[in-house]
C-alpha cells in the first residue's frame, strides 16, 4: 500500500496540472481586444461586432466608452486599446505615426430636434439666424434649445467647412451662454432627445444605431438620406475610419477588421444608414 | 484760544487719520474683499468643473485621460468660466495632462482639486485666475480713494474748525450780550462757587463792593458781609443749597473797605449742571436811596417835619402802645395836653419863620425836661402832647412837679433873630385809668383841661374832672342849640344908647345880640358868642345882626325919628372871611342902610393878631364910609403903631378901668391917657360901663366925647329904644 503522504502529493500535483491545463484551454479558445474612438464610429460598428460575436464567439470584443477620434489615437498608441475608429480623417500629425487608418463607412449628418418638436425641415438661412440669435423661438411658440458639442467634433467639421456663413454662425452659437454643451456623443443623443425644443447635430448612423427618437430635419428641402448625399444633393456626411497598429494586429483582430470590410459588413452598415467604403 | 488751538490741531490729527485710512484702508479692504470674492469665486469654479471632470472620468475609468476633447470642452465650458482664467490637469506624476489656458502674466490666485476615481487620485484640477483686473479696480479705487481722502482731509481738517470758529463767534457774541446785559443792569452779579470763591462779578458789583475785580477775586464771599449779616445769611445760603430754589427778596448790607454798611437786597439762584449745583448767582440791588426815603416817608408820616417830633399819627401808636403796657403792668400814665398862649399873635406879629423857630425851641425844651420813656408829639399848630409813662402811684405829686417843670422851663425867654420872646403855655393834664380807658378819651380830656387852664388866665396846668367835663359836654348842647336858634329865631337885638356928653343928646346906640333859649334864661353874647367864633356860626350870625340892625334902624327912621350911629361888634372872625367887604357892600344896598349910621366895633385883641390885610380890609370899609371903632381899649398891648396905621374913628374905654376909676389912680390915668391919645390923635373916645354920677364926672373932667352904661341907660328892646329916641327929641341937659 502506498504511503498516505505519497497520495497526498500526486493528489496536490495533479491538481496543478489541471489547473494549467484548464487555463491553457482557455486561452486558446477565448481571445479578447479592445475597442474605443469616436462615439459615433463606435454607434456605428456596434450591429457589425454584434455580428461578429455571432461568428466568433471566442473572440471577445471589449467596447470601451468613447474618447473621441483624438483621444482614441492617443489610447491606441498608447496600448490601452487595440483598434480605435476615427469619425474624420487623420491630422497630418497623427498620419505620421505607426498606425494604419482605413476607411469603412460613412454617414449623413443632420440637423435634428425632439421628437415632438412639429418642426420638419429647416434651412442655411433659419440654421444662421438661429445660431446667431435671431431666431429664439419654433413656428410652435416653443424655445429652441441649442444643443452643441466641440467646433473640433467630427458631427461639426462638415458644417463647419461647408460655407464661411455656417462656420460664423456656429462659431457665434459656441460663444451664446445659453447654449447646452454636451462632452460626448451618447450626450447629445441624450441631451437632444430629454430637451424639448432640442436642435443639435447628429449623425444619421447614430439615430438609427441607438434607436432615437430624434427626428432629422430636412436641410434646404432635402431630406437627411444617402441617397441624397450620394447623388450630391445633401451636402454634410463624415467617413469613419479604423485605426490601428499595423505590427500588433492579431489574428483576432486581423479577423474583425476584415469583417468589417467584408460586404456582409457593408450590407449592416447599409442597413443602419451608412455607406460602405471598405467593400 | 488755547482750547481752539489744541482743538484744530486734534481736528489736524483726526483730518490726517481719517485720510490716510480712507487712502490706503478703504483700497485694501476694497481689494480685500474682491480677493475673498474671486477666491469663492475660483473655488465654486474648481469644484464644479471637478465635478463634471469625475463624471467624466466615473464614465470611462480607463481611457478617460485620452479623450482629450473632452476634457478640453469641459475645461471650456465650465461653470462660470473666466475668459482669462487658465485651467491645467495634472497626472500624479506632475505631467500636464490638458490645459485651457491663456497666457497669464502678474500675480495670479490659484486653486487645485484631486479628481479621484475608486478611491484614488487621478489626476488634479489647477485653476489659475489672473489678480490683473483686481489689482486695476483696486487702483482705481485707490485713485477715488485718494481723491475722497483729500476732501475728507479738507472737510475733517476745516468744518470742524469753521464749526468752532462760528461757534466761538457765537460764544464771543453771547458772552459780549451777556456782559452788556451783566453791565447794563443796575444789580450787581456775581458768580460764586461752591467754595466760597467769586468767579465773576459786573462792575456795578466793583462799585457796590467797593473793591477792584482782582481783589473781589482774591476776596471769599462770606468777607463781603459782616459776620452778623453773614451768619444771617448763612440760612438763605444753606436753604437755597438743599432746596436747589432761587432765594431773593433778602435784607441786608454790603460790608464797605471802610467798615460802613451799604443796604442792599439780595437774592442768589443756583447754577445747575444736570442735578447739581455748581455755582451761585448772586444779585445785589442797592437799596441806601430807598432806605434813606422810606425812612424820610416813615417821617414824614410819622413825624413832624419842622419839629421831628412824633405826630399826630405817631402818637396815637405811641399812646397805645404806653397805655397797653400801663395796662398789663398796672401802671398809671398821664398825658398832657399843652397849647401855647397867644402864639398866633407872635405868629403873625412876627411872622411864621419866627413862629416856626419858636416851635423848634418849645420842641427842644420839651424833650429836655422829659425822661427817655416819655414822648413829646406836636399835635398840631401851637398844640403838643406830652405822655408819661410809668407814673408812679402817687401820681398828681409827680405829675404836677413835671407839669410845673414844663412851665418853668416856657417862661426861660427864647432869643430868636435878636429878638427875646417871652411865651407861656397853658396844659391841661388827663391820667390813665382814672381819666380814660382809651387813647381817644384821654386826649380829649386832656384838651378839655387844657381850655379849662386857658380860662384860668393861661399859664398853668388842670387836671381833667368831671365837672369840667360836664361844662364842655354843656358847651356842645349850647352849641347845637345856637345852631337850632339862628334857624327858629330865638335871637334878637336890644341896643344901648351912647350919650354925647357935649350936647347930652344920644349920639349912638350899641347892638347888643340876645339869646333866648326856650328852656333857660337870656343867654348873654360873651357865652355864644365864643361859641360862635368856634363852631364858624358867626358868619350867619353876624350878618343876622347886621340885617336886623340897619333894618330896624330904617323901620325908626320911616317912623320919624331920628337915630343914631349903630355901633354893633364885629368878630376877628368874620373879618377874615375873604369875602365880608363885598358881602356888607351888598347887604347896604340891599336894605339900602347908609353907612355912615354904622361904625363897627373890633376889639383891640383882633388888631394886634391882624396882619396888613386886615389894615386893607379896614381901609375898604372906610371907603365905604363906615366909621371903624377900638373896642375894649387898654386891656390889650394898646399899641399906639397900630393907632398910627389902622383908619380908627374911635377908642372905647373897657369897662375894666371905669369900674374902679374913683378909686384907682392908675386906672384914672389909664382912663385919662386914653382920652389924651384919642383926642391927640383926632379920635373920639366913648367911655363903656359907666354907672355912677362920679365916674361921669371925672370923664367930663378928662374930656372924654362919650359914654355908655346904666348911668345913661340900660340896653333897650327895640320899642324901648323907639320911645327913647322920641324922648330924646326933646333937649336935655347934664
């Protein structure tokens, strides 16, 4: 009969081992990288990695709160994330770094306001004297709210660049203090839609991701559509690239990007409002 | 002017003070302030922009440090944002994670806060404020600082100056006001304090205390008053300090440097400061004038000016007084009444200046032969009341050696501007109990005694009685009777007939009044007369008879006869009634009665008390051709001036020397003389009272024109006198 200590001991070491073993099985079956950058971007490839997870359930994607395109640059060099998505073209600063940024989709942007609001379409000329002051009050007597983010926030840089008369206009609304600021993107969806009155500026990719209930107004007479931004009528759209780095592209996240380029992606990215660059 | 100074050099002190605060203290408490203000300020900014910094980070915990745009939009949009205000966050490790920043030159304020996620620092919040605009709004303040602190070192250093300035004109005004006031009044003031010390005092007070105002200075009140009248005082003082209520109205005297006394009245009124007193106002009034004419109206009320012996006023008080204590001490008092004999005639012989020093020396006289308990008082005219008091038991032993004293010392001749009087007087003597129980009866008594004396030929003193008291009380009935017998006629006329002894015819006849009184015999005229004269009846009187007279005296002559001269007596009295010419003028024509039937009859006695007005009086009635006679001849002075000066027709021999004229050789030379003066002066000379064959014959003898008396005939009723005249028709012969 063997001694009662030596069965203690192969007990013990057999635990060990299946312990590594166990832990070896799982690292190989689940792995796991992180996403961050542009809220918007973000809105945008949620159905794409809700499909993903569909086709790879062992790749575990980590959808962190936004940082904006710059901050999600930043995070990436940083290695707090593995992919960012950038909602504007990269500086020429930021284009000298190690990082690859492709294009996979692009989105209108519009004005929009509450849902109850009775107000349906608006103008250059209406969107600057609001901004300006001018204007105060809706058709329906109520205050318009203006809601606004950062001249630098990628929903304001097509507007901004459109005309000189709408960048001094939204340069004047900055500057009003009774304009409400929101920091981040899931803010101005949240702001815009609790405020009756709301006016802000969103992108149509988001309205449809999140589900709001905000309504987009026509601008000039043109409805909000791509069909109109790709036949040249509607004139504010943003691209939204992915960002990474090219030498620490696992196998994983290689996968999930070609996803995204896929046309299977594109037709999700058709599907929630968006034009597909990739394909 | 040394408190002003002082005072403008504290108001300098005070300019500089104020101003300096106001230059540098209001600046920095201004900048104070803002600085506590931007510090609430900056740390409400710091915490509120934390806040949302953690939200942010609570929100993404793991890449929030990355969303640069972010921070940066909230670092932007903070709550009560400055525009040049820079906000930083750090890392831990001190590295700058983003800033909103401006570039901030100068001093700055600065405020940090951790931001913690899970419990641990993050990062830190730095919010820097520039102090630029503080600093430029304390300058400016510090600029309006300077400016309000000039004008409030102005105003500091020159109102309250201006404001004493005026307040000391005001003062200086006041106090020229009051000085005036003070040295316009004719009190003295003075201001004493409680130690006794005078503070101030107006010149009237310099004159009054007769002292210089720096001596009075020296001087303590209590030195301005005799001890005396200090300690009098004293009680006015010591009341006025407990009641703290003025006291005036105070009699007293001002000590003088040379021991006299002035009369003041004064009064003192506290000086009060809340409740206490501090100082005494004293007033003096000089009252010396006053005094001196009180003391001359309480003489001329109660003394004689002349004599300055008591009057009459006075001796009533006194005699009340002397007769209370007589009472309460059983003693007997006297009082004399003493009237001059015949000082109307030195009066008005000598003239009043005479008569008045007499009165002076009778008055000196008086008063040296009295006690000093006894009171001598000019009752009136020649009159004067002696009281004595304190009379022994034995009082008539004592009273006449006074009395007698009083006389002895009258008959000493008083030499009066050369000229030596010899004067009398006669007294009459009432004593207290026996003779009256008041001051009124006493003196009435006196008087009564005193007239008795009068009648016992003057120059002696009686003792009141009741016999005498009786006479007078008989005199007053006579008096209301004559009153009662002019009106219901109980008066009539008997005229004696005068013989001419050259041709034995009647040559006039004398009125004689009679009185027949309902209830008593024929009353004779020398005891109504007087009686008349006294009681001024004699003026009806006197024109009855005149009347009756020349009206009788016509009736004879509208009945054919032929009468006589009517000789009536005229009284002293009734020819000094001012009006008695035109009254007799006008009673002649009247009754249409010549004058040249009348010759009125004055006694000698009426001439000698005469002055040059009755010489005028006698020549209007010579010129009315009225014949003018000397009545009683020879029993007065029997002057030959007056002779010489008065319009005499006729001297009538007195009864008095006829009487005795066979027997007494002197009154036959005396009867003789006369004669010889009437017949040396052209005057007729009528013999009165003549009954006897040998008085007629020694007349004859002597000359003598006429005669009157039994011999030739007795008054005659008026139808008697009517038969005489008739007889008297036929010739008769002596």
């Amino acid at each position: 009969m063997p001694s009662n200590k030596t069965t203690i001991k192969v007990f013990l070491t057999s635990c060990i081992i299946l312990i590594f073993y166990c832990q070896g099985f799982a690292s190989e079956h689940s792995y796991t990288f992180r996403i961050s950058g542009s809220g918007s971007g973000l809105a945008s490839i949620r159905p794409i990695i809700t499909e993903f997870n569909k086709q790879n359930p062992d790749i575990n994607i980590q959808v962190l709160p936004s940082t904006g395109t710059t901050g999600g640059i930043l995070a990436l060099m940083d290695d707090a994330i593995d992919l960012s998505i950038a909602a504007r073209p990269l500086s020429p600063e930021e284009q000298k770094l190690d990082i690859v940024w492709q294009p996979y989709g692009s989105t209108v942007i519009a004005f929009t306001v509450h849902s109850k609001a009775e107000v349906t379409s608006t103008s250059e000329a209406e969107i600057v004297d609001i901004l300006s002051g001018k204007i105060t009050h809706w058709p329906d007597g109520s205050y318009i709210r203006l809601v606004m983010r950062s001249s630098r926030e990628s929903d304001f840089i097509p507007v901004i660049n459109h005309n000189n008369k709408l960048a001094k206009a939204l340069k004047e609304g900055l500057s009003r203090t009774d304009v409400i600021f929101s920091s981040t993107a899931e803010d101005n969806i949240e702001i815009l839609q609790s405020l009756p009155g709301s006016l802000g500026l969103t992108s149509l990719a988001q309205l449809q991701s999140e589900q709001t209930t905000l309504k987009p107004l026509m601008y000039n007479n043109i409805a909000p559509t791509l069909k109109n931004l790709n036949n040249g009528s509607y004139p504010f759209h943003k691209t939204f690239f992915l960002v990474y780095k090219k030498h620490l592209l696992s196998t994983a996240l290689k996968s999930f990007v070609d996803f995204i380029l896929s046309n299977q992606a594109c037709n999700i990215l058709k599907a929630n409002g968006q034009a597909c660059r990739g394909a | 002017m040394e408190q002003t100074h002082r005072l403008a050099k504290s108001c300098q002190k005070l300019a500089v003070t104020a101003s300096l605060f106001a230059l540098f203290g209001i600046p920095i408490l201004f900048y104070g302030y803002l600085y506590k203000a931007e510090e609430s300020s900056l740390e409400a900014e710091v915490e509120v922009t934390a806040a949302l910094l953690s939200q942010n980070i609570r929100r993404n915990p793991t890449l929030w440090k990355y969303d640069h745009e972010t921070l940066f939009d909230l670092l932007r949009s903070r709550e009560g944002e400055k525009l040049d205000d820079s906000a930083t966050i750090f890392l831990p490790n001190g590295n700058r994670l983003i800033e909103h920043t401006l570039k901030i030159t100068g001093p700055i304020i600065s405020k940090r806060l951790e931001l913690t996620a899970e419990g641990k620092t993050v990062a830190t919040l730095q919010i820097n404020r520039p102090l630029r605009p503080l600093l430029k709004e304390t300058l400016l303040a510090f600029f309006f600082s300077a400016m309000f602190a000039t004008l409030l070192f102005y105003l500091l250093k020159t109102l309250p100056l201006r404001a004493i300035q005026r307040a000391e004109e005001h003062l200086q005004k006041t106090n020229d006001f009051l000085k005036k006031v003070m040295e316009g009044t004719t009190n003295a003031i003075l201001v004493v304090d409680l130690e006794d010390r005078i503070l101030m005092a107006n010149s009237r007070s310099i004159t009054l205390c007769g002292h210089t105002l720096p001596k009075l200075k020296e001087l303590p009140f209590k030195s301005l008053f005799s001890q005396t009248d200090y300690s009098r005082l004293e009680l006015q003082i010591n009341k006025l300090l407990s009641e703290k209520k003025p006291v005036s109205q105070i009699e007293t005297s001002l000590l003088q440097p040379d021991g006299s006394k002035l009369s003041i009245i004064c009064g003192a009124a506290p000086l009060l400061q809340g409740d206490e007193i501090i100082n005494t106002v004293w007033t003096f009034d000089d009252v010396t004038a006053r005094k001196i004419a009180e003391e001359e109206v309480q003489k001329l009320a109660y003394y004689d000016p002349l004599t300055e012996l008591p009057n009459r006023t006075l001796l009533k008080d006194r005699l009340e007084q002397f007769l209370n204590n007589a009472e309460r001490n059983k003693y007997q008092a006297a009082v004399f009444f003493l009237d001059l004999d015949r000082f109307k005639n030195i009066n008005d012989s000598l003239g009043h200046n005479i008569g008045d020093q007499l009165l002076i020396e009778v008055s000196r006289r008086l008063q040296n032969c009295l006690r000093e308990t006894d009171t001598v008082a000019r009752y009136g005219g020649d009159e004067f009341v002696i009281i004595l008091s304190e009379v022994p038991n034995k009082h008539e032993e004592y009273i006449s050696l006074v009395a007698r004293k009083v006389l002895e010392m009258m008959e000493t001749p008083i030499r009066i501007q050369g000229k030596e009087l010899y004067t009398s007087c006669s007294i009459g003597i009432a004593v207290f109990p026996l003779d009256g129980q008041d001051s009124q009866s006493l003196l009435k008594h006196a008087d009564l005694a005193m007239y008795q004396a009068k009648e016992q030929g003057r120059k002696n003193f009686q003792f009141f009685s009741m016999d005498l008291n009786r006479k007078v009380r008989e005199r007053m009935q006579l008096e209301n009777n004559l009153r009662q017998a002019l009106e219901q006629e109980q008066l009539f006329l008997h005229y004696q007939p005068i013989l001419d002894l050259s041709n034995g015819k009647v040559s006039g006849m004398e009125v004689l009044a009679r009185w027949q009184h309902p209830n008593k015999e024929s009353i004779k005229p020398d005891i109504f007369i007087p009686i008349a004269e006294d009681t001024g009846l004699i003026h009806p009187l006197g024109f009855w008879i005149l009347r009756t007279a020349f009206e009788q005296h016509l009736a004879w002559q509208r009945a054919g006869l032929i009468p006589p001269l009517l000789a009536i007596n005229l009284s002293i009295r009734q020819l000094q009634q001012p009006d008695f010419i035109y009254q007799l003028a006008t009673l002649l024509q009247e009754t249409g009665f010549e004058p040249k039937y009348l010759e009125l009859e004055l006694t000698e006695s009426c001439l000698m008390e005469s002055s040059k007005n009755l010489i005028d009086k006698l020549q209007a009635l010579k010129n009315l051709g009225i014949s003018i006679a000397i009545d009683d001849f020879g029993t007065g002075y029997s002057s030959l001036s007056y002779l010489k000066h008065f319009p005499v027709d006729r001297l009538k021999i007195d009864r008095c020397f006829i009487n005795d004229i066979i027997h007494s050789v002197s009154d036959c030379k005396i009867a003789q003389t006369i004669v010889a003066i009437g017949k040396n002066l052209g005057l007729k000379v009528t013999a009165e009272g003549v009954e006897l064959e040998e008085q007629l014959n020694i007349l004859l003898k002597y000359g003598c024109d006429n005669i009157q008396g039994h011999l030739y005939s007795k008054p005659l009723s008026p139808t008697e006198m009517a038969d005489f005249l008739l007889n008297d028709l036929a010739p008769t012969s002596l």
